[in-house]
C-alpha cells in the first residue's frame, strides 16, 4: 500500500471518533510530505516547478499548524488584504484536493451527504464540509467568500461560518464589466478591510496594500511572459503543477513567494529544450489522481498540458496605485464572471498563444457553469482551428472517475491530433 493511501486509512480510522488524533496523521502527513518535496523532488520538472510544489505544501500546512492565523476563502477571493493583517488563507478547492490527494474524501464526502448536503453539490465543496464536519479542520478566525463563478459557494461558505461560529463577509461580483460594478466591488472591499482589521486587531496601511498590489501585478506579468515564452518550449509537466499554479495566482497572490516563482519560472524556460509531442490546454480542473489522464499527459514528451485556464483567470492591466479598485477589477474582469463566451474567448486566445494543438474542456461533477458551456465551447474552439475534446469527470471525488471511458476518450483525441 502507498504512503498516501496508508495515511488516508489512518485519517478514515480515527475520523469518526478522535478527530484531533484525525487531525494529528493529517498534518504529520502532510509535513513528511513537505520534507519529501525539499529531499527528493521531482527531478523531470523544472526548478521553479519544484519550488512551486513546496510553497502549495506549506501553504497547505499552515492553517492545520497555526488555525488562530487562518482564514477560509472561496476561488478568487482577494487574498492580498488578508495577507497585510497576517491571515493565510486556504480555500475549498485547494484544501480538498489535499485531502484527495491523501485518500481521505470518501469519508468527508459520505459525511456531507449524511448531513443533508446534495449529491449533486462539487465534490471539492462537499469534501471540505464533510472534513470541517468532522472535526478534522481547526476552526478559523473568520470566514470571507464570493458569488463570483460558483453558485455552491452561497451555500458552502455560509454553512462554514455557522458551524464554526465566526464571523464571516460576503462579496457579492456583478456578472457584468463595466466601472461602476468594479467601483461598486471596490467599496465592498474597503469594508472588508474594517472587517478584517477588526477580526485581528490589526490594520491595513494603504502604501504596503499598494505595493503588495504591484507584486500581484509583477507576477501576472511573469506568468504571462513565461506562457508566452513556452509556445516554442518543451515544459516537462505533471497533471498537479497546473493547478498548483493556479491556485498560487489566487491564495499566494502577492507575495513575495509566488513572485518569486514566476522569476524562477521565466529563467527556467529558457533553458528548455524546443517543443515536442503533442500540445493540450485545458479548460476548468485537472483530475490529477486518475490513472487514466496520467498514463496519456504526465510528464511525457509525446504529449503534455502546457497551460491550464485556472492560472490565467485576469488579466495584470490594473492600477496598484487604486488597490482596492485593482482587487475589484480582477474579480469583475475575471475570465469565469459573466457569460460562457467570455471564458470560452479567453481560452481560445490563451490556447493559441501557447501554439496549443487541442483542448479539453473537463466537465467536472456539480460545475453548471462548465458544463452548460461545453457544447458552445467545442463549436467555438473548432472554429478557431483548436481541436476540442469535452471530458466528463470529477476533480476531487474518484468514485464519479469513470477511468475505461476516459481513458478510449481521451487516448482516440490524442490519436487523432497526433495524426493531423
């Protein structure tokens, strides 16, 4: 039996009567993980790759290790401001994948659903309940999400704050892009801030939010340097690192560390070699623990994922100098906010920028807005010259992998592509 899922079996074991000892093989794990990355990383990734695996890690482990200085955010929330009152925050769909990552979601999941929570609900979403549920998350100083593309987040976030007993703030994201929604956001942000600075006791200097917000624009730029620079490079990629990404250009978003990664990130690509195998952009989230995806994109040269849209979500035309206005403008402008053809655009411009040969669009359980979208997208795509393959999965939860289906699926895409 793997480490991993040895560690799963110890978590289900005592989950159900002692969740701090739950809690204690959770952490222990996670931190025999963290010393692992630093020992014996993967050598196929680039440095900055391996880098980026540990600050995840770590960021995983502070809310298990100092909870009295942890926040819970959904996607996309603006983690800056947390940031410069001293929460870490952590977010649902990270977090869970953690928790799948450790073969623990079966019992969170089946725990959600014994309490009520639909089986039609993300699994990412349910996974967390079901885990805070449980006993095996330590309760936050507060709890801070938004609308903005997920409509399980109304629901998630308030249940957390009830079940925890703390408090909680709102943002409520306009689907439409125009100033006074970004100004109108912008003044929600402020009262954030007085929130914030009264949950901790500490508060929030406008010149060092200023500066934090010309990080956060700095590694946007990076990113987006270094997705330009790729298009005509061989990146070895795994199917974590992508997300990993993206969920770094959200939680980490202007820090000093994740800046720092997309530095690393633009020096290690010009010392790849030229492009080779077979180009794949993928649209929503990465099913990183099927064995199926893996055995057709994980580090292999004859085919690899060279971008994901989940670390592309805006764009870095903000204004640090109006940080609370830059905040707001990267969550109204988001690429998922607003209409299908929005995202689907962006991801066409975002694919083609990257010389991708084709694309799939996950389908992951419980995403209305992916899987409304998906047939749009496929015409789309094509239009454009870009091969689309919609793929029905899950994320988070392997019971709904349907792996002999992908594998046929996906394996006859990259047949086809290979042989235009």
């Amino acid at each position: 039996m793997q480490a991993a899922e040895l560690l799963g079996n110890y978590v289900e074991r005592f989950g159900e009567d002692n969740p701090q000892r739950a809690r204690w093989f959770l952490k222990t794990g996670w931190e025999i993980q963290d010393v692992r990355y630093r020992i014996f990383p993967e050598k196929q990734l680039m440095p900055a790759d391996r880098y980026l695996a540990r600050l995840m890690m770590d960021s995983m482990l502070k809310p298990l290790q100092k909870p009295d200085s942890s926040v819970i955010v959904s996607v996309f929330t603006p983690c800056e401001l947390m940031q410069e009152v001293g929460l870490n925050p952590y977010n649902v769909e990270c977090f869970s994948s953690y928790i799948s990552a450790s073969y623990a979601e079966r019992g969170c999941l089946q725990q959600a659903e014994n309490n009520g929570i639909s089986e039609t609900l993300c699994s990412y979403h349910k996974t967390f309940i079901g885990a805070a549920e449980k006993g095996l998350l330590p309760r936050p100083k507060c709890v801070v999400y938004t609308n903005l593309t997920c409509d399980a987040n109304l629901v998630t976030f308030r249940h957390l704050a009830q079940l925890y007993d703390v408090p909680s703030f709102a943002i409520d994201v306009p689907m439409q892009q125009n100033r006074e929604n970004v100004e109108y956001v912008a003044g929600q942000l402020r009262e954030l801030a007085a929130f914030l600075e009264k949950c901790t006791g500490r508060s929030i200097d406008e010149e060092r939010l200023k500066e934090r917000l010309r990080r956060s624009r700095r590694t946007l730029e990076n990113f987006e340097k270094f997705q330009q620079l790729r298009a005509d490079r061989y990146v070895p990629s795994d199917l974590v690192t992508p997300m990993f990404a993206g969920l770094a250009n959200n939680v980490l978003l202007g820090t000093r560390e994740q800046e720092s990664y997309t530095e690393k990130l633009l020096r290690d690509v010009r010392n790849t070699g030229p492009a080779r195998g077979t180009r794949i952009y993928w649209m929503h989230t990465i099913p990183f623990w099927s064995a199926a995806v893996k055995e057709a994109l994980s580090l292999k040269e004859s085919a690899q994922i060279v971008g994901c849209e989940m670390s592309e979500f805006c764009r870095p035309d903000f204004d640090p100098e109006k940080p609370y206005e830059a905040m707001a403008q990267m969550m109204v402008y988001n690429s998922i906010n607003g209409g299908a053809s929005r995202r689907i655009q962006r991801g066409i411009e975002n694919a083609k920028r990257v010389h991708a040969d084709g694309a799939v669009w996950f389908c992951h359980w419980g995403c209305k807005h992916t899987l409304g979208g998906a047939q749009l997208a496929k015409k789309k795509f094509e239009e454009q010259g870009i091969p689309l393959l919609v793929l029905d999965g899950d994320g988070c939860d392997r019971s709904h992998g349907g792996e002999g289906q992908t594998s046929t699926r996906l394996g006859a895409f990259l047949e086809m592509l290979q042989a235009q």
